[in-house]
C-alpha cells in the first residue's frame, strides 16, 4: 500500500508543478536548460508512462 501512495503523491505534484507551468508561467532548469513546458503532453502522463515501462528519451 506504502507504494501506491508514494506514486500518488508523485503524481499529484507533477499535478501541481503542470498546473504552475501553464498558470504561472514555471521553468524547470536543469545544468543552465530551460525544459520546455510542452515536451511531454504532461509530467504526469509522462511519470506514469516511464512506471508502465515506455523508455526515457534521450
């Protein structure tokens, strides 16, 4: 059960950081690249399709 929790919780801040994104115009950064808000059709669809097995991109 501890499990499934912990992917909720992941989920419903990929939830939140999304909706930040889109609302409040958020940027992730990574080693000075900015990540574009549209580079996955969501971080959560994004989270749960790596969880299902889909391979990372390069």
């Amino acid at each position: 059960m501890s499990k499934e929790l912990e992917l909720a919780g992941i989920h419903t801040t990929l939830a939140y950081i999304n909706k930040m994104m889109d609302l409040d115009g958020l940027q992730l950064h990574q080693n000075g690249e900015t990540y574009p808000n549209d580079y996955f059709e969501s971080l959560c669809y994004d989270f749960i399709s790596r969880c299902d097995g889909d391979e990372w991109p390069e």
